[in-house]
C-alpha cells in the first residue's frame, strides 16, 4: 500500500472507506502537521464531516475519554489516540447508531492497528455511555461546552465580549457553502433547483441550502464563486480610489475576484509570494472579464516604484483565529507566542506596503485572525493616519470598533471572522 505521509498509514486517496480515510487524513493532521482542509478536496461528505467534527470537539471528547484510559491520550500512537476521537465523535454526534460507531471504529483499528483493537472496542463502549456536555449549560466553563483551548476563549473574552458566545457556537458548525453570483446566474441556479438564500447583510453573497451539486457546477463553469461573505466584506471596504490598487498577498485570490468583478475599470495587481498558491490565483483570475495582473513577488519587496499607487490592500498572512470553524486543527497548534511571529512579519509587510501609497493613497489592511497583535499593534507605527471604518459597514453587520478606528468582524453563522483597517497616506 503506498504511503505519502511517512506516517506509514496509506494515501487518503487509496481509502474507499470513508471511516479509514477520515483516520488517515487524522493521522496526517496529528502526527505530520497537515491542513485537514488540504487533505478533504474531493472526499465523500462523511469523510469531512469525520474529520472537521473530530477535530472540532477533540477537547470534549479527550475529556470524556481520559477518565477511561490507563495512560494519558497523548502516550498512545497517534492513529489509536485518531481512532478513539473518531467512534467517540461518530457515536454522540452523528445520526449512526453507538453499536455501529464503535464496530465500524474496531473495525478500522484491526487494519490500522491491530495489536489496538481490543483497546479501542473496550473504550469506545464505555465512552458511548457517557453523557455528552451540554453547550447550553451555563454551568460548565465555556471553552469546555465549545471544545476550544482555555485560552483562546479567556483572551477572546476581553475582545469580543458579547459576540464571544456566538463565534464560539458557530465554530463548531460545518461552514455552509455560500457563492457569489451575479443575478442573473442567481435565477438560473434557481431555476435549475438550487435552493438559495441571500445573505442578511453581504449583497450578492447567496447560502446554498440545497442543491449543492448545482452549485459545485455552476462554480466548475464560473458562472458563480465560492466565498466567504466576510471575506466579500471585506474586500468592499476598499473605498474606490484614483491610481494602480495593489494586493501583496493575493492567493489563492477571493478579495482579487471581487475587485475584478466589482472595480473592472481600476488598474489591479495582484502579487505572492507562494508558486503553488500563484496557480490557484491565476486560476481564480482567468474566471473573470477583468483579471488583474498576476506575479510571483514577495510582498516584503514588491515589484513597484515606492509611491506609485493608489490603493494597497495587505489580506496578511496570520495566525487564521477567525477561521476556525474551517480549519478547526489551528486551535489546538496555535500558542500564544505564535502571534508575535506573525507579527513580525505581518509589520515587514504592512511597511513594504506604506511605502508603496501615493499621497493620499489607501491602505485596506486585513487578517483572518482575531487578535490585536496582528492588527492595530502591528499597524501603530505606520506613518499612515487612521480612517474610521464603523461607518462603511453595510447595516446589520456585527462589529466590533478597535482603538486605531477599524473594526473586528466577528465569526458567527453569517460567516469568517476577520479584523480590518483603513489608513491614508496625507
Ligand atoms: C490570507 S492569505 C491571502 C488571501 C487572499 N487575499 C484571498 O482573498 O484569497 C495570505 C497570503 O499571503 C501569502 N504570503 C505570505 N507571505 C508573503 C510574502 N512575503 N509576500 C507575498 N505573499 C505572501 C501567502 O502565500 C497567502 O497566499
């Protein structure tokens, strides 16, 4: 059986068995330090519901399963400590009967694990009787009811405040898939049997509530786009503005589509740093009338003269703490002292793209993360000057302002979280 992970467990691909295969991606995730995200392309809807809800709980479920353990979970291989997180996720969580969960987990296990076999059947079936943590008791501490780390939850209570419960909940929800589609391309998904659903406050971004395999077509053909509604936002926030616009981080290329969609006239560029994640960009760009101009450049040092542009947007790359209820594994990978590395390089770019603004040029500076580190605190030196943000909000959006006048778009069901900025070179 070929192995890519050097886990020695087989190739996901290989795996018909959605069961095995969800172990496999777990495993890679666990012990190689893979993006689950990365490993789901194409996978049968069990398997990313496995593996996105296991990861997801993985704090409840090491709570319930610790009590029934000789050894701390973290002693055991990682694809047995994999196979116990998965039968105990399937039992409470999904509509498969406890019996069946914890057969199909054994089952697993004599392939995966043999000499574990007997271990994972004794655990899963005391594991199944065991009462799963109410979300809606109050009693509990938070970062229990909603599996996330400690604290996470503790520093997100002084910066979300009464938003927190809600980013939380909604993290532990599958993402719906929402697109953005121009009207017309909205009435024939319609026609053609797509339940749709416009979204409260993103004009043009519609959920998919059923239909999906309409809409997968519809986005193969690229009469329709699959994007986060805040991340939609976001790009928006970008006010028009006179001169070239510029992007430093642009892969895999939502915010660049949505300005090519909506600002067709504006010179655009649209650089990374990444080969593999320019292919995705130049993909994303050849889907639209109007695509920027494409390069591999390092944001640190772009290819234009210093003050030669209108408008930076810098989407930075970060630590992704808005995103977790797509990428559920960041929560457990991420420490604190992580985001002052994020920072630090998050600065080197923030001052790459200051010194590209005209006078009076724009600069829209963005993170998928949550945390202040990565925003106004790498922002504060710039000798840019503020631009309020509140009030280009379109009504309705839940936000949070920050002290350097941008505002913090919580995560929730209406989708990512994300923290913006707009500062002007007087
Ligand atoms: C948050 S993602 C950008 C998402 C993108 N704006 C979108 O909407 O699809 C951050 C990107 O920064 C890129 N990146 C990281 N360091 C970079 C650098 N020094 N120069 C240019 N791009 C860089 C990564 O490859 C990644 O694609």
């Amino acid at each position: 059986m070929p192995s890519s992970s050097g886990s020695g467990l087989p190739a996901a691909s290989a795996c018909p068995d959605p069961r095995r295969t969800a172990a496999t991606i777990l495993v890679r995730v666990e012990a190689a330090g893979a993006h689950a995200a990365r490993l789901l392309g194409g996978v049968p809807p069990l398997v990313r519901e496995l593996v996105l809800g296991t990861l997801r709980w993985q704090l409840t479920i090491d709570t319930l399963l610790a009590p029934l353990l000789r050894q701390p979970l973290a002693e055991l291989e990682p694809v047995v400590r994999v196979l116990l997180r998965l039968g105990t996720f399937e039992a409470h969580r999904l509509s498969t009967p406890p019996p069946v969960a914890v057969s199909e987990a054994v089952r697993v296990a004599r392939t995966l694990a043999p000499a574990a076999s007997g271990l994972v059947n004794a655990v899963l079936r005391r594991v199944c009787t065991l009462p799963w943590p109410d979300p809606a008791d109050a009693a509990l501490p938070l970062y229990l009811r909603f599996s996330h780390p400690r604290w996470l939850v503790e520093r997100w209570q002084q910066r979300l405040g009464g938003h927190l419960e809600a980013a939380l909940a909604a993290a532990q929800e599958p993402a719906p898939l929402f697109l953005l589609a121009a009207a017309s391309h909205a009435e024939e998904l319609d026609a053609a049997g797509c339940e749709l659903e416009p979204h409260p406050f993103v004009a043009g971004v519609l959920r998919v509530r059923s239909g999906v395999a309409t809409a997968v077509a519809a986005l193969a053909a690229g009469r329709a786009y699959a994007m986060d509604p805040t991340a939609v936002l976001v790009a928006r926030l970008l006010p028009p503005c006179a001169g070239v616009t510029v992007e430093l981080a642009a892969a895999p290329g939502g915010k660049s589509l949505v300005l090519a969609l909506e600002r067709p006239d504006t010179p655009r560029w649209a650089f990374d740093r990444h080969l593999g994640r320019i292919g995705l960009l130049r993909r994303a760009a050849a889907l639209v009338p109007s695509p920027p101009r494409v390069a591999a450049a390092d944001g640190n040092r772009p290819p234009l003269r210093p003050s030669s542009c209108g408008a930076v947007l810098l989407d930075a790359p970060c630590s992704g703490t808005g995103t977790l209820r797509r990428h559920p594994e960041i929560r457990w990978r991420l420490r604190p002292e992580d985001l002052q590395r994020h920072a630090e390089e998050q600065q080197h770019l923030a001052r790459a793209a200051a010194e590209l603004l005209q006078p009076g040029g724009l600069l829209l500076y963005a993170t998928c993360s949550l945390e202040a580190e990565e925003n106004e605190e790498v922002l504060a030196g710039l000798p840019l000057a503020p631009v309020e943000l509140a009030t280009h909000l379109p009504v309705g959006v839940p936000a949070i302002p920050t002290p350097l006048g941008g505002v913090i778009l919580p995560p929730g069901n209406h989708g990512d979280g994300f923290t913006v900025h707009l500062l002007q070179r007087t």
